[in-house]
C-alpha cells in the first residue's frame, strides 16, 4: 500500500522508516518532509505545506493513497482529519475537537476536570491585569501557559514572582487571548504514548524527554533536546496505575462526548515525589523526540497498529511486541536554537554514525545536490540501542561525535540520571 505521511520533523522520518520495514507498505510519500525523507527510492517528499488539506487530498486522490498519517498537532487542530475523511481517505490521527486536548490548554483543563484526572490547580486569563493578581496573591514557584500551539515553547516554568510577571506580558505580546496559570509540581516527567482506535487503548514504552536547551535541565525550554526509553520510573506496578487513572477515564470521557478520536494519545506526566502520577498536558500526536527513542524498539509492525486503529480493529490485534533493548535519542540543534540560529550549513557524518549501528533521524535538514543542509533548529536525532542504558548512551554519543556542521550543539547529559 501507499502512505502518506503529513510533517517535516524528526517524528515523521522515525514513522516514515518505521512504516516502510513492513512489506504491506510499497512507498512513503512525505508532505513537505525533509532531508532525510527522501533518501530511499521507496520514499520521497513533495513540497505540499502540512495546512493546504485541498492539495494534500488532491495529492492523496492522484497517487492512489491508501492512509494518511499526521505528524505535527498544526494540521491536526486545524481539521485536516475532517477535511480528508470527508473525501473517503483513511486517516490517523484525532478529529478537530478532539485534538483541543492538545491546542487548547483551557479545554484540556477542563476536560481533566470532569474526568476526575489528577492534573495541577489552574485558571484561565483573558487579561494580564487579572493573571497577575493571581501570581501575585499565589507567588512562585508557578507555571504559565499559553493557550494554543507553540511547538513546546508555550509553557514556562517561574522560579519567581517576577520572572511569572514576565511571562504573562510575554503571552500576551505575543498575540495569545488567553492563558492558563497552573501550581508548580515537583517530580519526574515522563511521556506515555498511547495508540486508540477510540474504543481501546494500546500504550506504548514510556519515555524520558529532556526539555531545557542547556545540560543539567538549565535554559530555556524547547521542542526536546534528547529522550530514552523505556523509562525505569514506569514500573508495571505504575503503568497500572497511569492506565486506570489518567488513560481510560479519557477514554471514556471523550466517548461520552461522542469525540470520535482514532490516533495518538499522549499524556505528558509528573511522577511526585510520593509515586503519584499527574498530568501536566495532553498532545494529540507521536511526541518528537520521544517517538525517535520508541520506535526503534517496536517489533511489531506499526503499519498494522495504526491500520487497526483507523478500521476501530485495535482490540483484536495482539500484545505489542519489542525488542528486548533500551535507546537513547540525542538531538543536535543549530547554535542559537531555540533562539535565532543560522541556516544552510554543510553537515557530515550521517553515513559514518549510521555505520556505527545507529539511526539518524533527520529534523531541520534539506537536499542540495549532493550535500545534506540545515535547515531549523533541531537538525538531527540520533538513536542508538544497546543491552542497557550506559550502553546505548555510549553507542548514541559515538555516533554524534562521527556529525560535525557548523555551531552544531548538542546536550552531553541526555540519559544521565539512568546512566
């Protein structure tokens, strides 16, 4: 069959691979993709933005395709599965509404609310005056939110009261109506990701993301510098606690809001100090660089998952099956990121650090000629499996010494606190 798959990241690359190690799958055609997308005969991209749904339908009619899997959350908001459904294409990923979960801070708020889901304290402002007040009667440490997409940079954490005033006149110069301000919680973050045809849920390993830009979790936030799986945090005896409290009351919410949502649920969650897992956001899609460190260690085909959540078959399918390994993403970003950074470097080393056993999953990168350019912030993932941590930390890490651009970055620490 023929798949399309709608995004540019590093996410749709790792999909793109993954999809095409099943023989069911003939040929990957990537809207816009990147550089890495279309090195294979079996995959190529086509310069379609991941928003003009008329030319991505066009696209899929004229080139016979059979499923469309979405990639970023922007098409996802915006009702590109509405749009393709309602031309007879089959698509993964949640509807309009659904998808809120993830672009709306406020409806997913109060969506956890109703559903009973342990999540942070929070309330929504229209004006910076009334937020304000609110930080300043409830004091810091504190979080404020945007309410809508910002590719993992809406959301910042306040050490103190000013750096929270900040932050609200932050958002709301930068064109956000409305904001959420939440209470800090302490713990550890994890990623669970979980695949639904909207009347199960499969989950997949837990993943470790690491946020900030600098080493030691210092700096700004960003879409992701690096993440591990599976995640030790997750005991099983914890997976059954994340899966009867904050997965299948979703579920179950969104059927009793006759929400139709067929892809991926993703729960980004704070394991506290005393065990108890909270959510701190949902996202309607594979998480990035997460889905980089997972994918790899999936061994069943996920053409068949996501095939089986589309035809609502996910029940049916049997347990997942992985490799009995550990991964290590590291992501390489363009000097400056996630401020200003320079595009068009020549980078080097892809074949060398893939030669070494490990996959290279490209982001920021485009073809010229014959060379691999940047071209974004987050340039390249790079994943390497092993028996343990310490070694796919290790195999990662030697790969990313074989990658040289230049004012190339990276984080050395990706995996430190299970190493």
């Amino acid at each position: 069959m023929k798949v399309l798959v709608v995004g540019n990241g590093g996410r749709e690359h790792a999909l793109a691979r993954k999809l095409l190690e099943s023989d069911k799958v003939e040929q990957v055609f990537c809207l816009p993709g990147n550089g890495g997308t279309a090195t294979t005969s079996q995959s190529s991209n086509y310069p379609i933005n991941v928003d003009d749904f008329p030319k991505i339908a066009e696209f899929a009619k004229s080139n016979q395709i059979e499923l469309v899997v979405v990639g970023p959350e922007l098409p996802l908001s915006l009702g590109i599965t509405d749009y393709l459904q309602k031309t007879g294409i089959k698509v993964f990923g949640p509807d309009r509404i659904g998808a809120q979960i993830e672009s709306s801070k406020y409806w997913a708020k109060s969506f956890m609310l109703e559903a009973g889901i342990p999540t942070a304290q929070g309330e929504k402002f229209t004006d910076r005056e009334s937020a304000k007040a609110y930080i300043n009667q409830t004091g810091a440490p504190i979080v404020v939110k945007a309410d809508g997409l910002a590719a993992g940079k809406g959301v910042i954490v306040a050490n103190t009261v000013t750096e929270a005033l900040n932050a609200v006149d932050y958002l709301f110069d930068s064109q956000y109506d409305l904001i959420v301000v939440e209470e800090y919680l302490v713990g550890e973050e994890v990623s669970i990701l979980a695949l639904t045809d909207g009347l199960s849920l499969r989950s997949l390993l837990p993943a470790q993301d690491h946020k900030r830009i600098g080493a030691r979790d210092t700096g700004a936030n960003t879409g992701g510098m690096g993440a591990y799986a599976p995640a030790p945090i997750v005991t099983p005896e914890l997976m059954e606690r994340i899966d009867k409290e904050v997965l299948q009351p979703t579920l179950a919410t969104l059927q009793q809001r006759g929400i139709d949502y067929r892809g991926v649920l993703y729960a980004g969650l704070m394991i506290t100090p005393e065990g108890e897992p909270k959510v701190l956001e949902f996202n309607c899609r594979f998480g990035d660089p997460e889905t980089q460190a997972i994918l790899p260690l999936l061994e069943t085909p996920l053409i068949d998952l996501i095939l089986a959540c589309c035809d609502r078959q996910l029940a049916q399918q049997p347990p997942l099956a992985w490799y009995p390994q550990v991964s290590t993403c590291v992501v390489i970003a363009a000097g400056g990121y996630p401020g200003t950074y320079e595009k068009g470097k020549i980078i080097s080393g892809i074949e060398q650090a893939e030669a070494l056993g490990a996959q290279v999953f490209h982001a920021g990168t485009k073809r010229d000629g014959e060379n691999i350019m940047t071209d974004g912030g987050r340039v390249l993932g790079v994943t390497a499996t092993g028996g343990d941590f310490p070694a796919a930390i290790a195999n990662a890490y030697q790969a990313v010494e074989c990658i040289k651009f230049e004012n190339m970055y990276y984080r050395p620490d990706i995996g430190d606190r299970v190493r």
